[in-house]
C-alpha cells in the first residue's frame, strides 16, 4: 500500500513552468508503476503521463507530449511532472496515482490504478 501527496501547483500565465511533485509513503515505492491524471471543469479525468517502476519506461499523453515530462526518484520515493510552455487548456486538477506493477509495465487507464493523491490545482491564465 502506498500514500500519495501532490504539491506545486498554482496559479502560472500562459507560457510559463510549474513542477509538480508527488510524495508516496512506504518502503515498497520502486514496485510501483506512477501515472498523473488531470480533470478540468466540465471534463473528464484525463490521462497525462505514466512512469514504469523502474523509471526506465514513460508514456505521454499526445496532447501534451511536447511540453510535459514524468520522472521519478526511487531513493526519495518522488515522482515529479515537469510542465513547461503551459496553455490555459492545461487549468485543472492534477492527481498522482500508483499501481502495484511487477515489471516494467505502464497503464494510461484511471480504473488501472489502486491510489490516488487528493491532487493539486493548476491554473493557467491568458
């Protein structure tokens, strides 16, 4: 089992960065396939990007796989998302979530995963 909390978000003007960062609890980090989620007003939660445990696989999402990078740290137990040139598009709240993986796996669907941060929000004006 794993805990999750979600920091950095906040209020940033079109074109500019924010990192996102994602602390999980307990020993057991490393077997932990991470993935972040976003859900704006009026919209469906959206898959963003996914990180195998190792860190050696990652997968985008296409509408933002030119702006946005996943990481992780296993020796701090983080996983961050790096969002640069941001678009208002990008308002929303941003969730980090876990899935116990036993191998290099990735999953883009929100129901693949077991935990979920309480998520950070993310604001974007023009």
């Amino acid at each position: 089992q794993v805990q999750l909390v979600e920091s950095g978000g906040g209020l940033v003007q079109a074109g500019g960065s924010l990192r996102l960062s994602c602390a999980a609890s307990g020993r057991t980090f490393s077997r932990y396939t991470m993935g972040w989620f976003r859900q704006a007003p009026g919209k469906e939660r959206e898959f963003v990007a996914a990180i195998s445990s190792s860190g050696g696989l990652t997968s985008v999402a296409t509408s933002v796989r030119d702006r946005f990078t996943i990481s992780r740290d296993n020796v701090k137990n983080m996983v961050y998302l790096q969002m640069n040139s941001l678009k208002p598009e990008d308002t929303a709240v941003y969730y980090c979530a876990a899935k116990y993986s036993n191998g290099p796996f990735l999953y883009t669907g929100g129901n693949d995963y077991n935990y979920w941060g309480q998520g950070t929000q993310v604001t974007v004006s023009s």
